[in-house]
C-alpha cells in the first residue's frame, strides 16, 4: 500500500503546482478564459440582485435517482411576465449559492463583496427549447444532472452573461444517495499482475470505509482497501480556483488488485 499511495500523492503535487502555473493571480476570471470555455463568459462575481415576484422557476422532480441512477434528465419551468432575449438560467450545486460561500481575497477588501461567489456548473438560454419565450414569457428546459456529491438549484438571469442580474431562484433538487460512490476507472497497476481501481464518492474516511471486494466467480472474495485523497481551496493558488471557480472535488478513492492471473475475468 504504502508506495502506490506515495505515488499519487506525489503526482497530485504536480499536478497542483501546474494549476498554479496556469493561473495568473493578477489577471481575473473573465480575462483570462473569456470565450474560451462557455462558462466562463459568465460574470457570476458582478450579479445584481433584482428579484421579482412576477417571475418563477421550479424544477421537477425534486429527488433524483430513485432507483440508483446516477445520472437523470429534469425539467425546469420558467414564467417571467418581463422576458428578454438574453434571459438564461444557471445549474448550481450546492444548491445554496448566495454570498455565504464567498471566499475573502485581497480583490474583495476595496470593493463592495459580490452576491454570488460560486459559478453555475451549467446553463442555457431561456429561450433554447422554445422561440417564443419572448413573446410569452413562459418555457421549459431540460437538464442533465449527474449525481456529484450535491443538491442543486436552478437561477433565472436577466442581463445577458456578462451583467447578471438574478430574478428568480428555483427549489431544490437533491439524489436520493448523493454521497453514493460514482465513476468507477481502471489502470494498470505497476507489475503485471495489478490493477488500480479508483472511484469517487462523498465519504471521508472518517464516514466511510473504502474498499474493493472482488475475485472469481463461484470463489469466495477479497477485499482490497483503498487510499483516499482530495484537496481543499487553499490548496489552490488564487482566484478563479480558489473563489468562484471552486467546488469540492469529493473523496478520491485508489485501491490495488495484487495477485491477478492472467487471462481471466
Ligand atoms: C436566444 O438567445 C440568444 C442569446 O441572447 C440569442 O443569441 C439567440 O439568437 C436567441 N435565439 C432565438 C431563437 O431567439
Ligand atoms: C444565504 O443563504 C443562507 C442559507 O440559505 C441564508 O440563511 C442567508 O440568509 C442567505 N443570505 C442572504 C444575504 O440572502
């Protein structure tokens, strides 16, 4: 155990100090990725509240993964009696995404803190499905979400990306097992006869106890454990990871099959 573990440790070491090159602390968000990926021509950081009674969002169905799913399709049902071309709506999760998830930094302290300190992990324009949102102010969208250790919530934006301005929030939506161990991969281990399996779940190891149960059909099984890693904001080296570009990647689960014979399953 004690070496593989090192191993990935290690990598993961450079792994960050690569982020950290990529990073320029002085230049913000919106600089350095804009038009680069979409949702960074979001400028979550400088929304404006303007919440509206005449404006509604409510997404269906509230628990996801009934029957272990992992991934689901919902639907999100928008009225807005003042539409707009540019209208859109945002994905967050954690659902709760006001400025009790912001993060201090030295960009803050001479300005006014911003509302929303975390970036939407989708979105679409109000009037994707649906050409005539404009005229009647009223559509439907649908989402794919995959379970990803949260709950989420839906935002209705006036504003366009780049001024947003926050008109209506949804409900929340939640899998039934959020914390449910996801994405399965294999590699190679470092002899011919190992394999790594990682997996990904919300479970530190002081909740859980991760481990791979496995070996021949028909034959009794054995039980491999696993090492567990993840990373934290201050591990990150400045804004936009550490700020609204950060989510909790979730525990990272690393188990080696030893022993394994060739040709078999
Ligand atoms: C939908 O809105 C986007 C963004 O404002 C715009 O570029 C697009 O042309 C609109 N599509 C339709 C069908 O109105
Ligand atoms: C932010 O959300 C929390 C939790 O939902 C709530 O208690 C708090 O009042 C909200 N803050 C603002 C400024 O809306």
């Amino acid at each position: 155990m004690g070496k593989p573990y090192l191993g990935l440790v290690a990598l993961f070491r450079v792994v960050s100090s690569l982020l950290c090159f990529i990073t320029s602390p002085s230049a913000s968000a919106a600089d350095v990725h804009g038009g680069e990926q979409p949702l960074a021509k979001i400028a979550i950081h400088k929304t404006v509240l303007a919440l509206r009674d005449s404006a509604s969002i409510f997404a269906s169905p509230s628990l996801l993964g009934k029957n272990d799913e992992d991934t689901e399709w919902i639907t999100v049902e928008l009225v807005n009696k003042d539409p707009a071309e540019d209208d859109w709506v945002g994905v967050f999760s954690p659902a709760k995404f006001n400025d009790s998830l912001c993060y201090p930094t030295l960009e803050d302290s001479y300005e006014e803190s911003p509302y929303i300190c975390t970036a939407p992990i989708k979105y679409k324009y109000a009037n994707d499905s649906n050409p005539y949102y404009t005229s009647t102010g009223k559509t439907s969208l649908t989402f794919q979400l995959i379970n990803q250790r949260s709950d989420f919530s839906f935002a209705l934006f006036s504003g366009g990306l780049s001024n947003p301005k926050l008109v209506a929030v949804s409900n929340t939506i939640v899998f039934a097992n959020p914390k449910a161990p996801v994405f399965p991969r294999l590699a190679q281990g470092k002899a011919w006869d190992e394999m790594t399996v990682t997996w990904t779940s919300g479970y530190n190891i002081d909740e859980a106890y991760p481990f791979v149960e496995w070996g021949w059909k028909g034959h009794a099984a054995m039980r491999s454990p696993a090492g567990t890693l993840t990373f934290n904001r201050g591990s990150l080296c400045g804004p936009p990871a550490r700020t609204v570009g950060w989510r909790h990647p979730g525990y990272i689960h690393t188990s080696f099959l030893k022993n394994l014979w060739p040709n078999t399953f």
